[in-house]
C-alpha cells in the first residue's frame, strides 16, 4: 500500500510539474501576443484621440451648415407662399377683367445711323 501511494505522489507530482511546465511554455509563448494587444490598444487609444479631435469640427460645421439650410429652406417657403399668393391674385385680377395684359409695343427707332454724315462735298 506505501508503495501504492508513493507511485501515486510521484505520478501526481510529475503530472502538476507538467502542468505548471506546460503553463510557462504557454505564457512564454503568447508574451509577443501580449505585447502586440497591447501595442494595439495603444494605438486604438491614439486613434480614437485623433479621430475625436478631426471630427468635432467637421459635426460642429455640419450643425452649423444644417441651421443654415434650414433657416434658407424657410426663407425659401415664405418667398414661394407670397409668390403663390401674388399669382393667385394676378388670377383673379385677370379673370375679373380689372387687369389685362396685351403684348408690348417695341419702340419705333429711326433708321439712320448716327454716323452717318453729309458732306455738301459729295453732292
């Protein structure tokens, strides 16, 4: 039975000691990994940083452009309302006969040139 038990103790020795062994050679193993995440996070860090402070002021200019757009697209309303309002008006004023449109006359102009000139020397 002791020696039962000290085959057992070797072979339950030797299995940790292989186990401990296999977690250094796993930890050996990944310290370059662990090295890149952290070079990586790093320069996730650094680029979250940079990207932050590029596109505060492309969305500050971006509400800006939008308030103006907006305010013009009002604008634009109001002036289109009182455009549709000016026309409805020529409408009726049209089709009650208190304003009519004939075509324009164009102006009668003379036929001579202003350069022309009379030398009594040709006659």
């Amino acid at each position: 039975m002791d020696i039962a038990l000290a085959i057992f103790n070797i072979g339950a020795g030797l299995g940790v000691l292989a186990a401990g062994g296999a977690l250094v050679y796993l930890a050996w193993q990944t310290t370059p990994l662990i090295r890149e995440a952290r070079a990586l996070t790093i320069d996730l860090r650094r680029l979250t940083r940079a990207t932050d402070a590029e596109l505060r002021p492309i969305l500050a200019q971006a509400r800006e452009l939008t308030t103006n757009v907006e305010v013009l697209s009002e604008d634009v309303a109001v002036k289109l309302d009182r455009l549709s309002d000016l026309m409805n008006s020529v409408q009726r004023s049209l089709d009650s006969g208190e304003f009519t449109v004939a075509p324009r006359r164009q102006e009668v102009r003379s036929v001579e040139s202003w350069e022309t000139r009379e030398d009594p020397a040709d006659s």
